[in-house]
C-alpha cells in the first residue's frame, strides 16, 4: 500500500473540538492549529490566551466561539 502524502488536516472528514483542541498549542508555542484542509479551504481552531495579537488577515474567515465552564 501506498503512503499518502497528505497531511493529518487533509486526511480527516470529521474533526471533534476535542480533537481540534488537543493540538494546541503548537511545538512552538502556536495559539492555532489547521484542523481541517480541502482546497483552499482552512479550517483553523485558535485560542486565544490574554491578549490577541491578529492583525486583519487577507482571506475570508468565520468564527464560532465555544466557551469552557
């Protein structure tokens, strides 16, 4: 069998927020994740911790927002 060359994000159909959680933060201390790739399609999970420091970005973007209790 072959080994694909796509990544984690481009193998997965259906990601959890747990799942999308769990990769945070990066190896390098990274606030945000790609969870899910298709095309030029990104789905990002971000969180941010005190305050955020985005500046306004090039592309189209949706945000949901998930509180903890």
């Amino acid at each position: 069998m072959a080994e694909s060359s796509k990544s984690p994000a481009e193998e997965k159909r259906k990601v959890t927020v747990t799942e999308a959680l769990a990769q945070l933060p990066g190896e390098k201390g990274e606030r945000f994740a790609t969870v899910f790739k298709h095309g030029s399609l990104l789905v990002e999970i971000y969180a941010p911790r005190g305050i955020d420091p985005q500046k306004p970005h090039t592309r189209d973007e949706i945000y949901t927002a998930r509180g903890i209790k």
